[in-house]
C-alpha cells in the first residue's frame, strides 16, 4: 500500500508541475519527491516488522 500510495503521490506532483500548476523550482520538486520516496521507504519498513500479512491484503 506504501508503494501504491507513493507512485500515485509522485504520479500527481509530476503532472501538476508539467502542467504549471506547481508554482516550484525543479530543485524543490525533485527535493520534494525525494524526500517523499525516503519516508516511504521508512513506513515500508516499519510495516514489515510489525509482521503483518505479506500479501498487502490484512
């Protein structure tokens, strides 16, 4: 779910700034979308030692 909520954040913040709704540098984006990908990374990982069911479903 991490990975599926993250791809469609980025998905999101890539259109909106191609289109020229995001009134930021390239810099901050990129800035940004790291940061994004790192604290999923975290959640990702916080999900996996509370042992909870591999298949994403519970």
């Amino acid at each position: 779910m991490v990975a599926v909520g993250a791809v469609g954040a980025l998905t999101s913040l890539f259109m909106r700034y191609l289109e020229g709704d995001l009134a930021v540098s390239r810099d901050t984006l990129v800035r940004h979308c790291v940061a994004l990908v790192e604290d999923a990374g975290r959640a990702a990982c916080l999900q996996g030692d509370q042992g909870g069911d591999p298949s994403g479903r519970g």
